[in-house]
C-alpha cells in the first residue's frame, strides 16, 4: 500500500549547525523581497549562484516546496534536495562507523586478551612447568603438547577444525608416546602403537580428566569463539545497513524539512519536534525493523559473556589446562605396570631390543605435586586476564540502536522553549504541527503524513541483514549449551565481505555463517591479531547518544 505525503522541516542542523543559526529576521511586505539571503546560503553551499533570482518568485514550479512566492528555482530545488539526500546519508554512515568502532574495540581487546594473556601464558606455563616436573617425558614430546595450543588457536581464529576431534587425538598420541617412553627396553613399532591408541576407551589411562577437560575446553571455546564473531557480525550488518541508499520520498522529505524553510525566506525557523520524528521513522522505518533481532542477538551476547565471566570462566579453564595435562600423566605413569599388563595382553607381547629403561617414579611424584598446587592455585582468587565487562556494557547500550536514531537525530536540533510549537516549521509555514507521532518500523508508516511508504516492499539488504541476525543469534545459544558452532570454512572466499577488516594470513581461515539457500552465506574475517590492547578493555564505552556526539558537535560549523 503506497501512501503519498508531503510536508517537511528545516532539519540542516543534522548536518550543519549553521543552517541552524538565525538569519536575517524574516522580512514580509507587500513588495518582493529580496533573495540576497538565500544567495548567500546556496553559494556557500558550492553551487554557481547563475539563474538565482535577485528576488522573490512565483513558485508554481516547485515540486516539492510550498508554491508560495520563493527565492529558489527548479534547479536549486533539485540541487538542494540531493544535497539534503547526501548529508543525511553521511550522518548515518558517520553513526554506523562510530559503533562499528566501538565494536571492533572490543574484538580487538578480548581477541588480544584471549590469545596473549591466556593462551600464550598458558602454553609458556606448560613448558616452564613440565621441564623440570616431567624431565625426558616431556621433552622428546613437545609437540605434542604445543600441537594441542596450535589446533586451540587455530579452532579460536575461525578454521574448519573440529575441536572433540582435536582433544581425542591429543590424548591418543600422549597415549602412544607415553606408553613408548615406559617401555624403552622394548621395541615397539607403528602397528603395536595403533593397537595401543584403540584401546584408550577400555584402558581410560588418564582417569576422567580427559571427559572433564573435554567438556570445559569445548564450552570455553566455543562461547569464546561464537561471542568474537558475534562482535565482528554486528560490525558488518551495521556497516551494510548504514550504506542502504534513502528512497526518493526520503529525499523530498528531508528537502522540504531542511531547505524549504530557506526558499520561503526564513532560514530561521526550526522544525516542529513531531515533524522531524516523522520524517526520521518515516526515512528510517526499515533500519528501524533491525530492533527486534538486533535486541536478540545483543542479550544473547551478553549471556555467552556470563558464561565465560564466570566461576569456571575462561580464565580458570585455560590456565588449568597444563596442570590438568600433568595430572591425567601422573595417573598413566602411577599405574603404568597394570596398563601394560592389559595392553601386552590385548596388543601382544613385545619383544626386547630398545634401550634400557629408566624408573619414572620421581618425575610422576613432581606431577602430582605440580598438578595438586596448580590446580588449586587455578581455582582460586586470581588477577582477570581476560575482561568482558566493558563489552556487555557495550552490547547493553547498543540495543535501541536502530529505533533510536530518529530522536537522536532530531534531538537539540528541533524547535523549544516558549511557544516553539506554535512558530515552529512545519513543512508549509511557521505554525503548530497538528499530525500524531508514528510507530517504530515499515509496518507502523502506512499512515505517515511526511513520507511516501510502500510497506509491501521492505528492502532486501535490510531483510538478509535481519536474517544474518537471527543465524548468529542461534549459533549463539548453541554455543550457551556448550554445541559447537559450525562455521564454514572460507580459505577459498576471503574477499566477501570487502570490510577490510581483515590484514593478515588468518583470513584465510575465517569463518562465515551457513545461511540458508535463499540467502547466500557472507563472509565475516576476523580482525587481525592486536597484541597492543590490554588497557583498551578497561575503557567504559560510549551509549547510543554518545556514539553520535561527533555528529552533534559537527553541526555547529558550516
């Protein structure tokens, strides 16, 4: 249903604050008055002042402007109209990139916070720990272990790896070599292992610690991973939807609000508050229908962030994880004659013709020392390293992003005090604006009296994001059920999104979120690796008004 409208306010405030400020007083007689104000104005605006009146007009040729007598032509009509259409689309892109800021601060200081302060410490603390605890049954078998932080981090970045097989695999070759490094006096060779990694079931030789780590390092990781490509998604859907192009009625809209007061001759007036809100829901109505799942994909962020803030948050998880490993050694090593009965007996026995073995019994009595003091240490009151607090204050703020920008735009730039309503611009003259207030979204314009609607076609590029929304927002609350989040992988499509978000190799890794056939999966690259951003997370972060501040302050110079 396509409903026609037309009036408008002087809403160059949005843009420049000059616009704003008063002009000559507004000068009525009898004779036609002189355009020299207007001149002035639309020069300083960088059009040619050729064909410009001198005076005042007839205005029957105006198409959009009231048909009074005016200073402004055809062409300044057209002209002036556009540039009302580009200053409104710069405010909204300004917007967009003051939050897309805001959130790509925050990915950066979590994703510096989770990869240096945790990961990093947490494989360093491995290595300092289990030299001089394991000796030999660490060092000939490093890589195993720093294969174990490589496949976790690679998982974090985004890539196409399946994290339960990763942690099955790390306890089958600590299995293998544990089992070789037991028994050196034998010789064992590569079919005998394979027998040994098939029976780590019935064996269990690592007690439950295997179950448990699995279990805290697939919820940690998982909420850790979904909640940065929550950050970096919300990003590219603010980006996409503040590039969205106004519509033609938008643009006359905005004309007959922002430049119309300066053809009639009073630059002065200000624009009616309930007009201007108008014309923003009217203009914004299908960035307006973002809210709902914008809302819901915010708290369910907020919900993944509890989870990693909490008692077995990701701090404690990940810096226990060496001493976890030290402990289901120390359960192997302990009862390493019992395993070997089992498996000689299940696997064949082996025949002599390795070197000679020697007893373990000190290195798996410093594992348990070890294990015991760290695992505690782990559990209990320590420094934060990874703060998720100031993007929950973020994604608490952000919710009325997309409803509120109407009366953000419209705020201080509207006329008040005493007797504004009834001098103020409402779209024909200087006089009250009678028409009600409408609703947030398309749905809620049929009725709009300021801007032409058809609310049976919403736009697309609004609707995937909206879309895009709602897949994240599931993803989400897998992650909240400790499901892993199947992203795809991308190594082939690194270009998709063109966000040039994306600087370093890991792109090529990066995830994007498998949407359904009618809507073609987008690729979102992480960020790069930001090693400098420890201080940044501590940062309280700016609330929906505050993120166009900028905007304001811009409106007072022309």
């Amino acid at each position: 249903m396509s409903v026609r409208r037309g009036k408008g306010r002087d809403l160059s405030a949005l843009a420049l604050g000059s616009l704003w400020a008063p002009a000559s007083a507004d000068k009525w007689n009898s004779k036609a008055r002189s355009c020299s104000d207007i001149r002035q104005f639309y020069f300083g605006k960088g059009f040619a002042l050729d064909g410009v009146p001198q005076s005042e007009i007839s205005g029957e040729h105006l198409r959009i402007c009231p048909q009074g007598y005016t200073c402004c032509t055809s062409d300044m009509e057209d002209n002036l109209a556009a540039l009302s259409r580009r200053e409104m689309e710069g405010l909204l892109k300004n917007a967009g990139r003051s939050l897309q800021t805001s959130l790509a601060g925050q990915y950066k200081a979590f994703d510096g916070e989770f990869q240096s302060s945790l990961l990093n410490r947490s494989s360093i603390s491995l290595q300092e720990t289990f030299i001089p605890t394991w000796g030999s049954l660490y060092s000939q078998n490093s890589q195993v272990f720093s294969d174990l932080y490589t496949d976790l981090r690679h998982y974090y970045r985004g890539s196409n790896v399946n994290l339960e097989e990763v942690l099955n695999e790390f306890w089958v070759r600590l299995l293998e070599k544990l089992f070789h490094q037991a028994n050196k006096q034998y010789f064992i060779g590569e079919d005998y292992l394979e027998c040994v990694s098939k029976q780590i079931e019935t064996l269990r030789p690592f007690g439950e610690t295997p179950r448990t780590v699995k279990t805290m390092i697939t919820r940690t990781f998982v909420a850790a991973r979904s909640f940065v490509q929550g950050l970096v998604i919300s990003g590219e859907v603010v980006r996409k939807v503040s590039q969205v192009p106004l519509s033609q009625e938008c643009m006359k809209a905005m004309m007959r609000m922002t430049y119309c007061p300066h053809c009639r001759g009073m630059a002065s007036a200000r624009p009616c508050a309930n007009y201007c809100s108008n014309v923003m829901k009217g203009c914004l109505a299908n960035q307006a229908d973002l809210n709902t799942e914008w809302r819901h994909l915010a708290e369910t962020m907020m919900q993944v962030a509890d989870r990693l803030d909490g008692a077995a948050g990701v701090d404690s998880v990940i810096l226990a994880l060496p001493y976890r490993i030290s402990e289901a050694m120390a359960t192997m090593m302990d009862s390493i004659e019992n395993i070997n009965s089992k498996l000689f007996q299940a696997c064949g026995n082996l025949r002599a013709g390795g070197t000679s073995s020697t007893g373990e019994e000190d290195s798996v009595k410093r594992g348990k020392v070890a294990a015991e003091d760290g695992l505690e240490a782990s559990s209990g009151k320590m420094e934060k390293l990874v703060s998720v607090r100031p993007a929950q204050l973020l994604l608490r703020d952000m919710q009325p992003y997309w409803v509120s920008l109407p009366s953000v735009l419209c705020s201080d730039r509207v006329a008040t005090g005493t007797g504004a309503e009834d001098k103020c611009w409402n779209g024909m003259n200087r006089a009250r604006y009678l028409p009600e207030v409408m609703g947030d979204g398309l749905a809620s314009q049929i009725n709009n009296p300021e801007v032409e609607i058809d609310i049976t076609k919403p736009d697309m590029t609004i609707r995937q994001q909206i879309m895009q929304l709602k897949i994240m927002t599931h993803r989400l609350k897998n992650a909240l059920n400790g499901q892993d989040v199947d992203f795809q992988d991308t190594s082939d499509d690194v270009s998709g999104s063109g966000s040039g978000m994306c600087t370093d190799d890991s792109c090529s890794r990066s995830p994007r979120l498998v949407a359904p056939a009618t809507d073609r999966p987008v690729l979102y690259p992480y960020l790069p690796e930001n090693k400098e951003v420890k201080g940044s997370a501590a940062r309280r972060l700016p609330s929906v008004a505050s993120c166009l501040l900028p905007l304001r302050r811009g409106t007072n110079r022309d």
